[in-house]
C-alpha cells in the first residue's frame, strides 16, 4: 500500500513520470483546483532523462505551435520563483541570448521566414551582419553565413533544478509524490482508464496524465494503440578551448554544420556541444551511459572547428549520453489517445521537452481536467501520423523543428 494514500488507494488525478514534465503537470494541476493529485515516479524526481537536458531556453520554432509554446514556457521563466510562489525557487536561468546562423540555400530561407513568424508574435529577434554577430560572439566566425539571427530573450537553464522546484511547489499544495514507485499498467474498462496498476498495487484514478518520456513506449502494451515513439541516445561533449565560451556568450546553432551543432557556455569557461540530427535508435528505454567514440568526439570536433577558429586544438573535458523520446515528426503527441477517455497523454518531445515544459504542464493539466487548453492541442494529436499531417517544419526533421 503506498504510503500517505486513502484505502483503498485512489486519486483524482494520477501523473506517471517525475520528470521535469511530470513535475509540472502536477503543479498546474494543483493551482486548477484537481483535488487529490499524485505523481508516481520510478526513480527519483528529476533524475531520468530531464538530468540529461542541456538546459537550452528559446522560442525560435518554425512550427507555429511550438512558437506559442516556447513564448508561454519562457515567460514563465523568466518569473519562476514568482509563478511558483516560492522565492527560494530557482530554474537556474541564464539569460544570454541565442544566435542562429544559416548559409545560403533552403536553410536561410527557412530561417528567414521562422524570424518573421516570431516577430508577428511579438518576439523580439533581430538580423546581425558578420560583424555584430561577432560581437556576442567573439570566439566564433560568420563570414560565409547567408543569414544570422539573434533572439535577446533566450538562453539556458537546468532541467533537474526546475523539475525539483515544481516539485516542491506542487507538495505544498498537496500534491502526493511518490518515488521509487513504478507504473505497470492501466486498467482500462469499458474505454475509460479507472486506474494505475503500480509496482505497489493498484491506484483508482478519476483521470490519468503519461508523461513516462522514453518509457510512453508501455503504453502500447497497457492500450492495444500504436505508440509512434523511438528512444535515440545522444552524445554532448564539453570541450576547453583556446578561449573562454562564457555565460554572456548566446547559446549558438549553427545550421550550415552538417550535424546542426548546438553550443552553448558550459561550467563559463567550457564549450557544451552535440549535434541536433538523429542518433542511435535503442531497441528499449535505456538512460544508462553509453559510449561516446572517439571517432564521434573527432567528427564533431572538426564541426567545431569549421566555426570556432583554434578549436581544433580543444580538449575533451568531459562527455555523457541523454535520451530523447523521438517521434516521426520529431514534435510531441500531446492530448487524449482516441477511444481511451480518462488518459492524457504527453509523449515524443524529441529535445524540446525541458524548454516548452512550463507551457506543456498547463495544457496537459487543463485537458485532463476537460478545460479548454492555452494552445490547441488538435496539431498534436497522435492520430496525424495515420492522417498525413505531419508537424515537419521549415528546417525539416530535427531537433530545431
């Protein structure tokens, strides 16, 4: 019997995963008046795969929904202690900028217009000449770039520090968040969910929120539905080099490398890095470490290098693996899965998880309470996949969508 429950064990709402996701469902759930809410997380809060986040913060999407999203995520943290009502809250936000350059073709048109669709929305972005964008960025070059863009409002924060102070925020306001306690199954009768199954017994449940990331691929076997959703291990190096990538310093895409290098300050003297196109497909959900190759560290070394003059002489200080739950389109399914009522689902965030989480926490949370949602959540619904409606952007698939 899970401690601190009723018994029978029940709850009017139950959130599966304590994920940076999870966390924040449950929040939102809590400030909309749910009732009696808990979250049921395998491990411990914020330590699957929001620990292996980068932390980047922007609202540059070419999907307009996302643009939405990201905007409603980033006010919110740019006040979190305050819309958390806790001034020890902190997500760990820098705020320094995001510069995204892209050399002639396709791609800098796609950026051209994904810069335009911001500023209709009242995002303030800019387009930089070589020289300006050296100016932010001095240890990078831009001569051969056809277009660079630069959105002041961005920058990075930490996924497991977020996810711990939704949690906190969500205990004060009653929230039951049980760790070490594992979700086995549904059950499901007559279409409707009416409960958990758990590694601790069975939870009745009013409604069901999945935020279960790499692990949404259970669902499959808990609903008899197809589960588009593949977990992709990907390798992030930090690297030291000639000159300091301090925190002033914009989080920076380069979308003319052949891997869309995303970099940003790491530790204000180091380099993070990896690349934002597919990685290796796991035949299951698996956060443990995976190998980094030196071949990898070369390969994205020399993409390093083609930007950041003197770096191929960086150092490897030090490397890890995170996972992405990735779907075909590489954007979220967000919103009930058809002929199951009772279940929202979020699922396939693809790399965007950590950044749109304020934002995705209150959709999920309002569709499970049958509200009406901030961002309509029809683009997102898994059928699309079955109807031809792909949610592919300007760029293509990838983690920049």
């Amino acid at each position: 019997m899970l401690q601190g429950m009723p018994k029978p064990p029940s709850a009017d709402v139950v959130v599966i995963g304590g994920g940076v996701i999870g966390c924040s469902v449950a929040w939102h759930l809590a400030t909309l008046g749910a009732g009696r809410v808990c979250v049921l997380e395998r491990g411990q809060v914020g330590n699957g795969t929001s620990a292996m986040s980068s932390g980047i913060l922007r609202t540059h999407y070419s999907v307009p929904q996302n643009v939405e999203l990201a905007r409603r995520s980033w006010r919110f943290f740019e006040r979190f202690a305050a819309h958390l009502g806790d001034d020890d809250a902190s997500a760990g936000l820098v705020r320094c900028g995001y510069l995204i350059a892209a050399p002639p073709g396709d791609k800098a048109e796609a950026l051209r217009a994904s810069l335009a669709a911001q500023a209709e929305r009242g995002i303030p972005v800019q387009m930089l000449d070589a020289r300006e964008a050296r100016e932010r960025l001095p240890i990078a070059r831009f001569d051969d770039d056809a277009l660079i863009g630069y959105e002041p409002e961005a920058g990075f924060a930490d996924a497991t520090l977020t996810a711990t102070s939704f949690a906190r925020a969500a205990r004060r306001r009653g929230v039951a968040i049980h760790e070490g306690v594992a979700a086995t199954g549904l059950a499901i009768e007559g279409e409707r969910v009416r409960a958990v199954l758990t590694s601790e017994g069975r939870i009745d449940a009013g409604a069901v929120v999945s935020t279960q990331n790499i692990w949404a691929i259970e669902l499959a076997a808990w609903t008899g539905l197809a589960v588009p959703l593949v977990a992709e291990r990907h390798r992030v190096l930090a690297l030291a080099g000639p000159a300091p990538y301090t925190r002033t310093m914009p989080v920076f895409k380069d979308l003319a490398s052949p891997g869309m290098l995303y970099a940003r300050s790491y530790g204000g003297t180091q380099m993070l890095v990896s690349e934002g196109t597919a990685g290796e497909v796991l035949a299951a959900p698996d956060t443990t470490q995976g190998e980094v190759s030196l071949d990898l560290v070369a390969a994205i070394g020399e993409q390093v290098s083609v930007r950041f003059p003197g770096w191929e002489e960086a150092a490897l200080a030090s490397a890890w693996t995170g996972v992405y739950d990735v779907t075909p389109d590489w954007n979220p399914v967000l919103g009930p899965l058809p002929g199951i009522q009772g279940l929202v689902v979020g699922f396939g965030f693809s790399g965007h998880g950590f950044k749109l989480s304020p934002a995705i926490g209150e959709v999920l949370a309002q569709a499970a309470l049958g509200l009406p949602t901030a961002v309509p959540l029809a683009p997102y619904a898994c059928e699309r996949f079955e109807q031809g409606r792909r949610l592919t952007g300007r760029y293509g698939a990838g983690a920049v969508s």
